[in-house]
C-alpha cells in the first residue's frame, strides 16, 4: 500500500511518527525507532487485524511483480512506497529478472534518506523524493527517464496509497493522469481499504486512548472499481487482498473474504 499502508508524508499521533516506520515495525524491518514501535503498538492494540493488512499488501505486491514479469514487463514504477525493505518491488525483479528497471516515489523527505541509504550499492532502481500529486514532475525527472522508457509496457503499483486521499483530491482522476501516459500493455495494480464497522471502531478507539489516528479515506469495492477505467481487469478482478491469485496456503490465511481491503489489477488495451 502503501504496500502495505505507506504513503506521501502522512503523520500520525502526538510524536509525529510515519505509517513508513510504523509499517517497517510490523514488517520485522529495522528502520524504526521505539516511538514507531510504541505506536505500532497502540495502533495493533485498538485494531488488531492492521499488522495482517499490512504483511498482506507487501505479499500481494510480490505476487503482482511475479505476474506482470512473467508477462514480460520488466519496468516498474511504485507510488507511495514507504522504505523499500523487507522484500519489496526491487529485491524481487533481482531475484528473477536483474535486467528490470524500478522507481520508488514518497513525499515524505525522512523516508526518502533512508531509502537512499538503502538502495545505495543496487543497480536499475532509484527512489524519488517527489509528490505524487504531482505526475508531470515526477515523468520528467531525470532519474525517472533514466530508467523508464514511457514507449514500452510499464508496471505501475499503488498499493494503499490512495487510502490517504481524500475525495476533494480526487485520486481517480489522478491515477487517470498515469495510466494516460502509459504504453499500451502496461498493466495498474491499485489496493485500498474498504469502510468497515471493525476498522472504524479501532480508529475511534485510538482517538479516545491516544489522539488523533491515521487520516484515511476509505472506499468500497465499487469505489475502487472506477480507478480501473479503461483498463481491462485481470482475473481474478476486484477481490479481498488475500484472494489475488494466491501462491500459497500462507498467502490466503484464514478467513481471507473478512478482510477489508480490496485489489485489482489492470491492463492498458
């Protein structure tokens, strides 16, 4: 969402913490820091499935990456990536195809530096300090061009980053904006939390215990089937998380259909 639920420079809670570093907790990484953990903790304590949620989304990108490979896409672009650990889009494509080209995008300049550190020594992939909001800056960046060619399919992610807009912002038109400038045969992979009486529950439980949550914008299954406009679905369409072409027992869990948080994938005709 991100990814799991990473996105462009959005805070939470008294001490400022980033859902990246929350997320990296959750996901047994090393980038975090006791504050992080301490609102992971108080996070998992008000809604306990968001941990499964965001181990899911970082699944679910993987298995997104292994098909659009073996499609033969061999550059991708992620929106909103949070720190690029713990198996995300680059240590993937190295595995199977270490010619592929990656762009990692996130606002938020704390995540961008460590990003940085991290990807330092890997080849075909750079991270971009730069607002999604933003497409024309981020398709003309130098980096990016170095990278991604615009003529040739590309594999475009944005995995919960779109729970962090609102409607005013209008996160459809700007996935438009994207998929506009894609090649045909390149393919969209968008998530996004769905409005449930459980999550909103642990939100307003943690405003009651420790302040302000997360600012997020949820939308239902068919809200998220209009970002899919134009593209033609692939099967098995807008399904649960865990319930997009699962590779193993693990990766569908139990109980996957109450999980609210909803994923296709698109091709450009």
């Amino acid at each position: 969402m991100a990814t799991p639920i990473e996105a462009q420079e959005v805070l939470v809670g008294a001490g400022n913490p980033s859902i990246a570093r929350i997320n990296d907790y959750w996901l047994g990484g090393s980038h975090h820091d006791q504050v992080h953990a301490d609102q992971a903790v108080q996070l998992e304590l008000c809604a306990p499935h968001i941990p499964y949620l965001v181990r899911a989304s970082r699944a679910l990108a993987g298995r997104m990456v292994r098909y659009l490979l073996d499609q033969g896409v061999r550059q991708f672009v992620d929106l909103g990536s949070g720190i690029p650990t713990m198996s995300h889009i680059h240590e993937i494509v190295a595995d199977t195809e270490p010619g592929s080209t990656v762009v990692y995008v996130d606002l938020d300049p704390d995540v961008a530096e460590v990003a940085r550190e991290v990807l330092h020594a890997q080849e075909n992939v750079t991270y971009l300090g730069l607002d999604i909001r933003q497409p024309e800056r981020i398709l003309l960046a130098p980096e990016f061009q170095q990278l991604i060619d615009l003529d040739r399919p590309v594999g475009l992610l944005a995995i919960e980053t779109l729970l962090y807009f609102t409607d005013a912002e209008d996160p459809a038109k700007l996935i438009a904006t994207y998929i506009d400038r894609l090649s045909p045969g390149s393919y969209v992979g968008l998530s996004h939390c769905s409005e449930n009486a459980e999550l909103r529950t642990g939100l307003n439980t943690y405003r009651r215990m420790f302040g302000d949550p997360p600012d997020v914008t949820l939308r239902d299954r068919d809200q998220l089937a209009t970002f899919f406009s134009g593209l033609s679905l692939v099967e098995p369409g807008i399904v649960n998380v865990p319930l997009w072409n699962p590779l193993t027992e693990d990766d569908v869990g139990q109980n996957p259909e109450l999980a609210h948080m909803y994923t296709g994938l698109g091709r450009k005709p």
